[in-house]
C-alpha cells in the first residue's frame, strides 16, 4: 500500500503499465501514418497520459465512457486489448468496430467504452444518456465524459450540463485542458474559468492543477465518481493538460504558436517519467523493475502492430451492416 495514495501496489504498477501503453501505441500510431498504414488523421496523447489513467481507473467494470478526437488513450485507459485497437485503425477486420471506424471513431463496448467522434462535443450527450439509463434502469454505474477546452464553448456542452444537474444523474464531465484547440490558444476564445461555469448549473466544480500527476487526477475522478453513485449528481473536473505532439500527425502549421519556455516546461515534466522516477523513489518498485515494465509493454505494442498489418481487409459484403437500415443490394455491387 502506498501510505501517499492509499492504493494498492499493484494498482500503482497498473497505472504505469496503462501510461505506457498509451504512450508506446501512440509512438507506434506516428510512425504507421508516416509509413502509410493508417489513413487519414490521427491525434495522439502523447504527453496527457496521466489525466487519462487518473481519470479511467477510477472507474470500475460496468461503467461507461466516451471519448473525443483524441481518444486511442481512452479505451486503453479503460482496459482494451491493443491488437484489436490498432487494427481498428489501420481499417483492418479484426478491429474494435471491424474497420469501419477508424482512429476518429474507436468504440469498445467491452470495456465500456461508448466511442468517440471527430464532431467536437459530440459525445458528451452520450454520456448523458448512459447516465441517465444507468438511473432509469436503477443500474450501479457511473459514466465519464471526455472533451477538450475547446468542447468547453460548444452549446451541447451546456444543454448536457444542465440535463445532467437537474436529474442529478451519474456522470462526470471532465475537460482535458491542453490549452489549445488546434493552435487557437484556449485564453484567447474562452472568457473566465472552465471550471467555474459549474455553479450556474448547480454542480459541483473541481479544478486539477497538476494533470501530469496521475495520482491527483484519480483523487479528483474518484471523488467525483464516488458522489455520483451516492446519487449526488455530476461533477465537472477540469484537468490543466498538455499534449507534446502537434494537434494531429502530419499537420503543418507554418506559425509557431506555442511558446518555447512554455514548451520546455511541460516537456520537462513528463507524467511516464514522474510515476516511474515515484514509484522507485517510495520503494515500490526498482529502476530495473521499471526497465522491465517497459520492455514488456514495448513487445506488446510490437505485437499490436503485427497483428494489425497481418489481420485481413474487411469484406465488402458487410459495408452496409449494422446500418439502422440497408438500402442497397450489395450482391449488385460485387
């Protein structure tokens, strides 16, 4: 038990493994777009580990979440398997969603994951409406929402906010806070506090400071969760993030629009790297425990991308499954 956290060992190791999953399978991510194996656009998390860890893991199995554009972390946080994760991405049949979502639109019901969209906001009324079922059906279980600074302004937002407040129903809204959307600096577009829009909609409002902490975010999360099942409403929890990276792989921007000193600062503190140097300087691991976490989590990731690349192209027979309804004769097509 670690006297600082209160949680077990073995939860604490689990949270490294997670963060380096989520950071190795993103560095994998960067290198199959600029080799061609995934298409389109993919944003990676490189850097807002902890905020994702702290926050799914202080869940439990039957809850539910959603994610954003941003949100290969988020299942991961929740527990996915990464060879189904990865061939989602590169449109393989072995996916999450068999292929048809791709890295904007990564779903994994198996761990409760709800999906995510490249829509800005668009998933935190799904979590709502998990919420809200969750109560209908007197049904133990919480449901997390994911969204940037920049969901923040979207008026779903607010509409979601309120619905949730005034039927007190179980969800956490929190804000990734990585202080830009795109390369829009968040206090140019976003008058006051994030947080402290909370109380015109009567819910309760926590601000984490610190979101390359892993332990301060799951303090915060876990509090938030703890009231919604002792149905006490929603919480909103905004996490202060960065994200290393640039918004999306392979975007050029010709402005620098993020400060060097501002850069650096953040760099130097990278979540992976405070955990692990933590837990070898309270005693619960050793430096080549450490070594040996990675090494593991690395030929996992290399078997993610193995799997993916070796796992067959979907059938065009099944493009038009799982529609609400099948217009087209797929047999005319072939």
């Amino acid at each position: 038990m670690d006297q600082g956290s209160g949680l077990p060992e073995e939860t604490l190791l689990e949270m490294q493994r997670r963060m380096l999953r989520i950071r190795l399978f993103d560095e994998r991510c960067s290198l199959m777009v600029k080799r061609g194996y995934i298409p389109g656009s993919v944003h990676t998390s490189i850097g807002q580990e902890a905020q994702v860890v702290g926050a799914t893991m202080a869940l439990r199995k039957g809850d539910h979440m959603t994610g954003n554009h941003r949100s290969h972390g988020h299942p991961i946080g929740m527990g996915s398997p990464l060879g189904p994760l990865m061939a989602e991405l590169v449109g393989k049949a072995t996916g999450v969603c068999k292929g048809k979502g791709g890295s904007l639109h990564l779903a994994d019901a198996s761990v409760g994951s709800l999906g995510e969209s490249g829509i800005t906001g668009s998933s935190i009324p799904i979590a709502v409406g998990a919420g809200l079922s969750a109560q209908v059906l007197k049904q133990d279980r919480v449901a997390l929402a994911f969204f940037g600074d920049g969901a923040a302004n979207q008026g779903v937002f607010y509409e979601a906010l309120n619905m949730a407040s005034i039927w007190k129903l179980p969800v956490i809204f929190l804000c990734e806070n990585n202080r830009y959307a795109i390369s829009t600096p968040a206090h140019t577009v976003t008058g006051g506090s994030i947080v402290e829009r909370a109380p015109g909609f009567g819910v309760r409002g926590v601000r984490v400071e610190d979101g390359q902490d892993v332990l301060k975010v799951h303090a915060a999360v876990s509090e938030a969760v703890a009231r919604a099942r002792a149905g006490e409403g929603p919480t909103l929890v905004e996490v202060m993030t960065y994200r290393f990276r640039e918004h999306s792989e392979g975007l050029r921007i010709n402005v620098d629009y993020r400060d060097v000193a501002e850069r650096e600062s953040w760099l130097a503190r990278d979540p992976v790297v405070l955990f692990r140097d933590h837990l070898i300087r309270t005693g619960i691991a050793t430096q080549d425990q450490m070594d040996a976490l990675r090494a593991e989590v690395e030929r996992e990731v290399e078997e993610c991308a193995r799997f993916a690349l070796e796992s067959p192209d979907p059938d065009l027979r099944v493009a038009f499954e799982h529609l609400y309804t099948d217009p087209y004769n797929v047999e005319a097509f072939l």
